[in-house]
C-alpha cells in the first residue's frame, strides 16, 4: 500500500512538474516574442521617423534617432538622442522662412499611449510626455518676415483643423531646454537664447477636431522655470537679460530674480548707431514679484488678471542726443496706451520702491548734456485697468526727491475708459536749494541760478492727450540768476547786458513779496512727437514763468 501510494505521488508530482515546465516554456515564449515584438516596434518606429522626416519635406530636412524602446505592457514609447539636421540650400530653394534648423533631444517619452478614430477625427492620448535635454537651434533667413496678420493666423489655424486630431496628455514635461533663435538683418546676424527652459502641465490638450468649438489649446497647472534669458531688440542695439524666471499657474505666482536693459553701445554712439537713431536707454531691476495671477481668466480670452506685482528696486537711466536727427514718432501717453490693448488688463495693486531715474538731454548746439535726477521713488498703482466705465479712474501715489534733496509727492488719476481722455495730477514739492537745478537749465537754457531757496510748489494739473491746464504756488526766496555762455575751453562766461535785463527787470526775486501771496495758471499744448516727461514738465512751466515773471494774481 505505501509503495503505491509512493508511486501514485510520484506520477502526480511528475504531472505537475511537466505542467509547470509547459507553463514556464511558454512564459519564456511569450517573453521572447514580447521583447522580439518590442524591438521590432521599435527598429520600425525608428525607420519611419526617418523616412518620413525625409519625405514630408521633400530632403530638406533629415533626422538621426540613437534608438527606440517600445513598452507594450505599459504603452510606452521611448526615443533616445534623436537629432534633425536642415539643408540650407534646400530650404532656400523652397522659400522657406528657415535658414537652419537643428534639434537635439536627449530622450522623448510617451507612456500610457491610446488611440481611436471617429469619423474624419482621431483622439490620441498619453498618460504623459516627458522630454528631456532638448537643444533647439533656428536660423531665419535674411529677408523673411513674420506675417502677424489675422489671414495668417487664421490660414495657421485651418491647417491645424485639416489634421481632425485631439491630443490629450495626462502629464507634460520639458526639462532642461535651450533654445537659439538667430535673425540677420542689415548684414548684423542677432541671436536670441533662452537657458535652462523647464516647461510642465497637467492635461495638456489640442484639439483640432472637425467638431472643436474652442480655442485650439489648454491646459491647467502650468508651471515654467528659465534660468537665463537673453533677448536682443533693435538689431541688437540693446540687450534684454532675466536671470532665474519661475512661474506657476497654480497659485498664479510669478518671480523673476533680475532684469536688465543693458545698450551695445557707448552713450555718445548710440543714436548714431542704433536703428531709428533711438535714445540710450538702461534699466536694471533687482526683481519683480507677481501673486495672484488668474492663468484660468488668460487662457480663456478673460484678459490680464492680477492682485499684486511688486518691484523693490530700480534704475532707469535715458540719454537722448537731439544733435542727431530721428524721424519723428507719436509718442502715446501711458494711460491711452494701455486703454488701446486689445485685452482687458485688471491689476488691484502695483508697487515701486528705491527707484532712481535719470535723464540726459543734449541739445542740438549744447556741449554737454542737462541732467534731471529723482532719487528713493516710490509708488503705488491702486485699481490699475482698461475696463472700467466712463467715470472711472485708477490712481497713482508717488513719491520722491529731486537731485536727492527736494520732496516730491503727486497724485495722479488717470482714466480707464478709452472715451474718456482726462486725467489730473496733484503735487508738491519741496524745500530744496534753488541751484541744483542748474544741472538742467544751465546746458539746456544757458541760466544759472546763483542763489535761491524754494520752499513749497503746490499744483494741480488737469488735461488730456492733447492740452492741460496748471494751477500752481510756488513759495520762493532770494532768487538770483545771470545768463551765460558756454565757450570753447569749457568755461561759462557772463551775459552781462542780459543778466541785468532779466535779473534786475523781469524775474521777481521772492514769492510772497511786499504785495502778498502771488498764484499763477497757465496751460500748455501737447507734442505729440515729445514723451510724457516732457508733456508733465511743458505743463507746470506756465505756472513756474507766470510765478517768477509776475504774470499771475496774488491771493
């Protein structure tokens, strides 16, 4: 009985032995087909990348692919250290808008990849899309020009809707990314380069299908990460640098670390040599921070949403030559600028801290320039937008001081509504030493001030795009001034006959005098060829001559 049982056990055990070498062989059978099926995918994919590169674009462009691994459990496709190389002269050849174009990408992967079709529509979606390293490298020929027009973005469109496809991706990722961007214009070759570029998203979706409504793109929880920016303007005349820019759709922040404008050239040469002849402007910002950013409203057609961006920290320096001719430009107002975008723009609150300005101003027969300096500017920008009705306003709160002594505050409402031209300003300045402005109207007007205190200005100006009005009182004391000229050598020689007609005949020297308080008004005529500097400054100068000439009324 027990040897039977041994042999019965025996037969069973060898049963079940063989049914698990079957299954163990067809296991490896089915491993070696998967992995045989895979690196034939794979070794197709990588064919058909390559061939149709070629024949879509008839050789102008050829591609290189290191190799392609399929996952077919998982869906997944990963294509390792492709490249696509351009024929130049193919490219001219066929009038493309491309000089160059060479990319390289360490690894692309999709995962998680399906497909359907319905009708004249296919959706293809992935789990996620990952690319990793890519290096981007584009050459613009010489003579192309972008067409911005609404045919053009509209022809873009209708090619993306031929292609009835909606692409859905769970995950998008781009890391590491640096793009070149290259133009040539007038024999200078410009480049513009973006480093460290990382892009991510969560369903991220294109939909050109037959029945897509909507706009052709979306996505949510974008985030976007550059190291370095270099952005040349004006064939290259001036460089545009941000350093570490991080912006994520989420919480709607946004962060950038520093901005500079930073001109090519010295700031004697620049308007000779600059396209337009346009002034030698520099900005350096220490940051700018963002919260509260609506991506949601943007992407939908909703405008520009913002609750706060502020900016610690700035200099802004311009020099404009009038020795060298420029055609002549309008020039629009910051409000009527910002009324005229084509969508609407909504910030609660914008503020500026320890800016420092500066301008230079070289007259057409001067030798050195006129200076206008404020120092420790600060503001706030309260309710800033293009949307508001005809009777509102947003305001600016500003502070400062004039050549770092002179206390500035204004007011200024500016309108929102593009039917309404108005705005008003309301300010003061001072205490200051009168001749520190001798650093402006010695150069530009050949007056020096020899002494002089201003105590207080009070004005309020009122006006549109074209003329303003002024009402000021400007308390002063002890105002003497001579006229001079330059001469050769550098030195300023007295006007005598002049100084005494002006000194002794025109200028009052004080404000209030024997006869009381004078106040004074005046308006003024907008050049619309001149910034709004000048416009402000054309508009307090009729109360500044009616106070000190006399041509005003006493209080």
């Amino acid at each position: 009985q027990f040897i039977r049982e041994m042999m019965e056990k025996r037969k069973t055990d060898t049963r079940w032995g063989k049914i698990a070498w079957i299954v163990a062989c067809c296991a490896l059978g089915l491993l070696v087909v998967k992995v045989g099926v895979e690196v034939w995918l794979g070794s197709k994919i990588r064919r058909t990348i390559v061939s149709k590169v070629s024949e879509a674009s008839d050789g102008a462009y050829w591609a290189e692919v290191g190799g392609v691994k399929v996952g077919l459990f998982n869906r997944a496709v990963r294509v390792e250290n492709f490249t696509l190389h351009s024929d130049s002269a193919r490219l001219r050849l066929k009038g493309s808008p491309l000089a160059g174009l060479n990319v390289r990408v360490a690894q692309l992967s999709l995962g998680g990849i399906r497909w359907d079709r319905k009708g004249a529509s296919m959706r293809i979606s992935a789990d996620d899309l990952e690319i990793i390293s890519p290096r981007i490298v584009l050459s613009r020929s010489p003579d192309a020009e972008a067409d911005t027009s609404a045919g053009s973005r509209r022809s873009w469109r209708d090619r993306l809707d031929s292609t009835g496809i909606l692409a859905e991706i769970g995950r998008f990722d781009i890391r590491n990314a640096q793009v070149e961007v290259c133009d040539s214009r007038n024999g200078r070759r410009v480049c513009h380069r973006i480093e460290g570029l990382s892009l991510g998203s969560d369903d991220l979706c294109f939909d050109m299908s037959a029945d897509s409504l909507s706009r052709p793109w979306f996505c949510s929880d974008m985030e976007l990460a550059v190291d370095r920016l270099d952005y040349r303007i004006d064939e290259g005349a001036v460089l545009l640098e941000v350093d570490t820019l991080r912006f994520g759709a989420g919480d709607g922040s946004l962060y950038v670390a520093a901005v500079r404008l930073e001109p090519q050239y010295p700031k004697d040469m620049f308007a000779r040599r600059a396209p337009g002849h346009i002034d030698w402007t520099r900005v350096s910002v220490r940051s700018i921070g963002c919260t509260g950013i609506d991506w949601a409203a943007w992407t939908d057609g909703g405008g520009l949403r913002i609750d706060s961006l502020s900016i610690p920290q700035a200099e802004v320096e311009s020099y404009k030559n009038r020795q060298v001719p420029r055609p002549q430009r309008v020039k629009q107002l910051f409000y009527r600028s910002l009324q005229r975008l084509p969508f609407a723009v909504d910030v609660r609150r914008i503020t500026l801290g320890n800016v420092r300005a500066r301008y230079d101003e070289l007259s057409e027969n001067g030798t050195e320039p006129g200076i206008v300096q404020f120092d420790s500017l600060s503001g706030e920008f309260y309710g800033l937008t293009n949307r508001g009705g005809a009777d509102d306003f947003f305001r600016l709160e500003a502070r400062g001081k004039l050549y770092g002594a002179g206390l500035l505050k204004a007011s200024f409402r500016f309108p929102s509504d593009s039917l309404n031209r108005r705005f008003e300003i309301d300010g003061s300045l001072g205490p200051m030493s009168l001749p520190l402005l001798n650093r402006v109207v010695t150069p530009l007007a050949g007056i020096q001030i020899d002494s002089g205190r201003l105590e207080r200005i009070e004005f309020r100006v009122t006006g549109n795009d074209a003329r303003s009005e002024v009402q000021m009182t400007m308390l002063y004391d002890g105002l003497d001034v001579e006229m001079v000229k330059r001469q050769p050598d550098g030195r300023l020689k007295e006007r005598r006959l002049m100084t005494f007609v002006v000194d002794k005949m025109l200028i009052r020297p004080s404000n209030p005098d024997g006869r009381g308080t004078r106040t004074a008004d005046g308006s003024a005529e907008r050049d619309p060829y001149r910034s709004q500097f000048n416009y402000w400054w054309k508009s307090l100068l009729p109360g500044i001559k009616n106070t000190v000439l006399g041509k005003d009324s006493y209080r």
